[in-house]
C-alpha cells in the first residue's frame, strides 16, 4: 500500500482484468457454451468472500469488512449459506446442462484461489480487508472465466 506508482499499476491491471474477462465471455459464446456459466461462476465469486470472511481473521480497525467478518463467524449463517449454496448450484447445474468436468474444475479454482487470496492477505496485511474480499471477487471471477474459455478451446 506505499507503492509511489499504484495509480498506474490499477490502471494497467483493471485495463487486463476488463480485457480477459471479455475475451473469455466472447470465445464461451462463440464455443457454442452460452453464457450460462456467467451464473455458476458469479455465484461461486460471490461465495469466495464469503468463505474467505468465515476463514479470516478480524481486521484491526473498525470497517465494513471488519462488520462482515465478524458476522460470518455464526455457525448457523455458516450451515444455511452451506445449504443455500448446495441447492442453487444443483438447480444451476440441472438447469443448463453443465458439463461435470467443467463444473468440479469451477469449484475446485475457486477454492484454491480464495486460499491462496487468504493466505497472502494473511501474510502481507495479517488479515482480510473488504478490498482483498472484492479482489477475491474479481480474482475467482477472471480465473474461472479463462479457466472455462480454455476447457472449451481444447474440448475437456
């Protein structure tokens, strides 16, 4: 967070994390997959933070983050957003057909990339702050994506 050249480094990588992600949507489209996996992979983005919330430790200063953690912790929030998300990724993967290899491939680079997110937030910053949950966000989002784009190029 002291780089004197951040400006330039946020503009350079949102410019490649805009640019891959519409080149991954575009070559899914173009496979003949659709864009329903936009869904699948929105939805396991979105769960990351969550799962990287329930893993992290609180932040040191007070924050919305901090708020988001604190109340991730509660075992019975933990088991229903366990529950929720075994039912809609089951009504997603019935509901368009997924292909198995593809959807434990979304799953599996997910939670190797929000621990990995965890693990350096942990050992640069000693917790997670609402911008690295966001980043995981983005992170699993972008990876997922090309992941998808490539399975389909080669036909896994």
């Amino acid at each position: 967070m002291k780089e004197p050249y951040r400006g330039a480094i946020a503009i350079a990588s949102t410019t490649l994390l805009i640019l891959v992600t519409y080149v991954s949507v575009m070559h899914i489209a173009l496979q003949g997959q659709g864009l329903s996996y936009l869904v699948l992979i929105t939805v396991l983005s979105s769960e990351s933070m969550y799962f990287l919330a329930v893993l992290s430790r609180e932040p040191d200063y007070h924050g919305l983050g901090r708020l988001f953690i604190s109340k991730s912790k509660n075992k019975v929030n933990i088991a229903s957003n366990l529950l929720l998300l075994y039912i809609i990724s089951t009504c997603i993967y019935f509901m368009f057909n997924y292909k198995i290899t593809y959807t434990v491939i979304i799953f599996l680079s997910t939670i190797l990339c929000t621990l990995y997110v965890l693990r350096k937030a942990h050992k640069v910053l000693g917790y997670v702050t609402g911008d690295v949950m966001g980043f995981c966000f983005e992170l699993n989002k972008t990876l997922n994506l090309s992941i998808i784009a490539i399975a389909c190029s080669i036909g896994i």
